[in-house]
C-alpha cells in the first residue's frame, strides 16, 4: 500500500516530466506543438489564478524564458498536485486511525 502512495504522489511528476519532454521535442523538430501546449495548459489549468501573476519578472533569455514557462505551466502545478494529494492522503489516513 505504501508504493501505491508514493506512486501516486509521483505520478504529477511524471506527467510533467512527459509533456516537457514532448514540448520540447515538438518545439526542436518544428511540429505542430499547439496540441502539445493544449494539454500543458489543460494541466495547469485550476492553478492559473495562482499562477496568473508576474511572480518572476521579465526575463530576456529566450533559454531562461522556456524555463520559466515550463516550470510555471508544468512542474509548480506539479507540486500543487502533489501536495494536494499528500494532504487528501494524510487526512484520510487520520480519519481511518480515529476510526479504529
């Protein structure tokens, strides 16, 4: 049972991990990479009020600007993830130790 937590807490992570691997595939081999942006987006979509504001700056490196982009649409939603389900597996886990 501890593997399938820790899978699931890891599993934002990966899906990160694959839309920055295909985004920046689609980006260097000049593919059609709106779809692949879609699904970014899709994902970091319930945390875009948050992610919304100009929390970094300007940036003029076109290198550190796609950083910034993909940690914004990708990985900090990632870890909102992540610690959304951590707290939703820890509250879980305190209610089923009171039950017992």
């Amino acid at each position: 049972m501890i593997w399938l937590k820790r899978l699931l807490l890891a599993f934002p992570f990966a899906v990160a991990a694959a839309m920055t691997v295909l985004m920046t595939g689609t980006d260097r081999f000049h593919l059609r990479r709106e779809h692949v942006a879609g699904f970014a987006f899709l994902f970091g979509v319930p945390w875009g009020w948050l992610l919304d504001h100009d929390w970094f700056g300007n940036v003029h490196s076109r290198w550190a600007e796609s950083l910034r982009s993909y940690a914004v649409i990708l990985w900090i939603p990632a870890l909102l993830y992540s610690a959304c389900l951590w707290l939703l597996l820890r509250g879980v886990g305190v209610r089923k130790a009171r039950g017992k």
